[in-house]
C-alpha cells in the first residue's frame, strides 16, 4: 500500500513539474529546469511514501 502510493506521487510529481517547468521558461534553463523538477519529485515522492508507509503500518 504505501509502496503505491509512493509510486504514483513519484510519477505524479515527476509528470507535473516535468511538464509544467520548462514550458514556462526558456529552453536555455530547461536542462536545470528538468534537473530541479527531478528532485522536487523525488522529494514530492518520498513525502507520500512516508505518508503511504505510515498509513500500511497502522492498517496492517
């Protein structure tokens, strides 16, 4: 359960900033861009996979 919802934040949160972030800035940033949206990411996705793992540990 919480190895779930870790995934889909991760992919969530990669797809949004990975979409959002460079299309609102120049095409020069976009590699830093792509690389801040990458951490972000995964730190969007650690978050809800502590959360997830919180949630399977008092469910099970």
């Amino acid at each position: 359960m919480g190895l779930i919802l870790s995934l889909i934040g991760l992919v969530i949160a990669a797809l949004t900033w990975g979409a959002l972030v460079p299309a609102m800035h120049f095409m020069a940033f976009a590699s830093i861009l792509i690389i801040n949206a990458i951490i972000v990411g995964l730190i969007i996705g650690a978050v809800l996979g502590a959360i997830g793992g919180l949630v399977a540990f008092y469910v099970e």
